[in-house]
C-alpha cells in the first residue's frame, strides 16, 4: 500500500496505482527534504485527501522553478501530473533562469537534451560541457552576461552573474 504521508490520493481513494501515483510520492518526498515540512498534514485518509484537494503550497525557500516542478507532480488529479517518471525528471525549468557563479569557482547545471550552449561574454563567464546534459559554468570576472542553451527543439537565455569570491 505505502505510507500516508506520502500516498497519492487514487491511492488514499482506494483507486489502482500507477507511475504518477509513484510520481506523486517522490514530489511529496522532495517538497518535504527540500522545504522541512510536509506539502500536505492530516492524520488519517479523509484529512489528507482534504488537504491534498487544496492548492499546495510549497515552502518559499525551495527555488520557483523546482516549486512549480513539485507542484505538477503533486497534483490532486493524476491527469494533471507529468505523464511519466521520465518527463518529470526531464522537465525543463519554466521561463528563464539566473546562473550565480563566483570569479574562479565551477558550478554544474544539469539541462535535459543540451544539444549546444552560446555565451554572450567568455571574459566574465567560460562555459563547457561536462557530460550528457551538464555544462559547466566558470566565473571568470565579476559582471553578467547572456547564455543562449538549445536543448530539444528549442532554445532558451539565461542570465549568467559573477559575484566576488566569498
């Protein structure tokens, strides 16, 4: 069956399991790992399906972007859910994202089907690809710039930022 804290609500219902039913479970695990708390309380099936058929509200301090990824996936409708585990986990971001970076430090970001990268300025940020869908991103000097990412059959900018090293 599972443990109420994380079962989806076909599951609470009484209804057939099935991968958005594990999908809902593992958003559920991540809001409450990423946010401290659990999306949804109730100590009983009546009391969390109740609480489920709210709107989630997650915790302000896991990033908009994964927010609106965990809120998908904990829809109260499977319907409304990723239509697989996989599409999930290769959910693009929505809209455009800011890359923070400092002058001499590396960071890692994973882009599902990066096919090539554009940077608008190689002297305050370097770019390259350091695996099947992760660039790597190099603070060069303090400043921004525009990175253009093409993944799938679309592209998108992002912001780049270089802040002083700590």
């Amino acid at each position: 069956m599972g443990t109420l804290a994380y079962m989806a609500p076909e599951q609470l219902r009484g209804e057939l399991a099935d991968a958005r039913s594990d999908q809902f479970s593992l958003c559920a695990a991540l809001a409450e790992a990423l946010g401290g708390v659990r999306p949804f309380e109730g100590s009983d099936p009546q009391a969390r399906l109740a609480a489920m058929a709210r709107p989630v509200e997650l915790d302000r301090r896991i990033p908009s972007r994964v927010r609106a990824v965990l809120a998908r996936g904990l829809a109260f409708e499977p319907s409304a859910r990723f239509p697989s585990m996989g599409a999930l986990l290769a959910a693009p971001p929505p809209g455009a994202g800011t890359i923070v970076v400092s002058v001499g430090e590396k960071t890692l970001v994973w882009i599902p089907g990066l096919r090539r990268v554009a940077i608008g300025d190689p002297e305050v940020a370097d770019v390259e690809l350091a695996g099947k869908g992760v660039l790597q991103v190099s603070g060069v000097a303090r400043g921004e710039t525009s990175l253009i990412v093409w993944a799938g059959d679309e592209s998108r900018n992002w912001r780049v930022s270089v802040v002083p090293p700590p």
